[in-house]
C-alpha cells in the first residue's frame, strides 16, 4: 500500500514536471531550489509531504539524466542558427472571402519582382499580410473594405537554423519565452521549415536582437 502512495505521488511530481518545461530542465540539470519547488508543487497538486516530493524530484533526474535536458539540445540548435532583421513591416489583417486571395496573389506577384517581402497566412475567417511598408498602398487600394487591421512600424526578426531544429521540441516556445521574459511583444510570428519569424515593434528591435544574439 505504501508503495502505491508513493507512485502516486512520484506520478504527480513526474506530471508537474513535464507541464512545466523549465522546472523539468532545471531539476535535470540539477539547478533548481528544491525546497522552494516542493514547496510550488505542493501549492498546486495538494501533495502534503514535501520530504516525499523532494525525493520525487531527485528520483527523476536520476532517471533521466543531464544529457536529456532538452534546453541543452537547443542551445545546441540556436548556436548554430543566425538571424536576419528586416525593419519597416507591416501587418495587414483581412476579412477571408476568394476575391481577397485573388487581390492578393496579384500584388505578391508585383512585390515578387524585387526583394520584397510578402507572407500570406489563411486563417478560418481572416487573412493576415506581412510585407514591406511600401506595398501597404497597394493593398489598401485594393481592399480597403475588405481590412480589418493595419500594424505598422514592425521589424521583422528571421532566425535561420540548422535542419536539426526538426528534431528537437522546444525550440520556437523557447525563443518567444526568451523575448517574453525581457518584456518584448510578439505582433505575429511564423515558421517555414528552418525559418522562425516574429514580427515585433521595432523601438523594441535592438533590445531583441541584444537578447536573442546571447544564445545564437
């Protein structure tokens, strides 16, 4: 019977910790504040031994291991990516009818011809464009009743990294949590095989590039 309560509990911390992906790479690195984990965990699962939690977390990483520490596999990962800025960006949200993509294609087309930038994401009830501001006239030209929502003044951040970013989880929460906890707003963001785009504000440009450039 003792050890059935044991499990439970071991499966309870086992739990916390894969919902909570820092406090997991930081108890397998062997970093994290026990005693003030425990006490977390006890806040929030009802666990009424710390002692028991305590063991718990040092059961688990034994178990797995500081080479499993997924933060390692990418800062591995970011160490071999770069990142390109490209500012004066705007954001074009639209209403989704088929005339819009048609408009759209159409102006893609013309911004094709030079070293533009023009992404379109589909959504279930909205397209939203993001290019160079020099086309913003175009589109509004085009489908000024379609718009729903102009952002301008964007800076476009490009992190290009190595084909191994397929492989290893983690990788785009972990830069948008990087960008997070340094107070810096994500306007939109996107992702195309090894390509990872945010779109930010850009008085905010040089203070994210200081904080992501720490781990390229």
């Amino acid at each position: 019977m003792m050890k059935k309560k044991e499990d439970s509990i071991a499966g309870k911390v086992r739990a916390y910790l894969e919902n909570h992906p820092s406090m997991k790479d930081a108890v397998v690195m062997d970093v994290a504040n026990y005693s003030a984990l425990a006490r977390n965990i006890k806040d929030e699962t009802g666990i009424n031994k710390r002692s028991a939690i305590g063991m718990a977390l040092r059961r688990y990483r034994e178990e797995i291991g500081y080479s499993e520490a997924n933060e390692k596999k990418i800062v591995a990962v970011l160490k071999g990516s770069s990142i390109e800025v490209k500012t004066k960006m705007v954001s074009v949200t639209l209403m989704r009818y088929e005339g819009v993509r048609t408009s759209l294609f159409e102006i893609a087309k013309d911004a094709g011809k030079g070293s533009s930038v023009f992404f379109m994401i589909e959504g279930s009830e909205a397209f939203t464009v993001i290019t160079n501001e020099n086309h913003l006239e175009k589109i509004q030209k085009a489908l000024e009743k379609k718009i729903i929502r102009i952002e301008k003044r964007l800076s476009m951040l490009l992190i290009r990294s190595p084909p191994q970013i397929e492989d290893v989880p983690g990788v785009a929460a972990f830069l948008t949590g990087t960008l997070a906890h340094n107070n810096i707003n994500i306007a939109e963001m996107m992702s195309c095989w090894k390509d990872t785009i945010f779109m930010i504000k850009e008085e905010d440009t040089g203070r994210a590039i200081d904080v992501l450039k720490a781990w390229l």
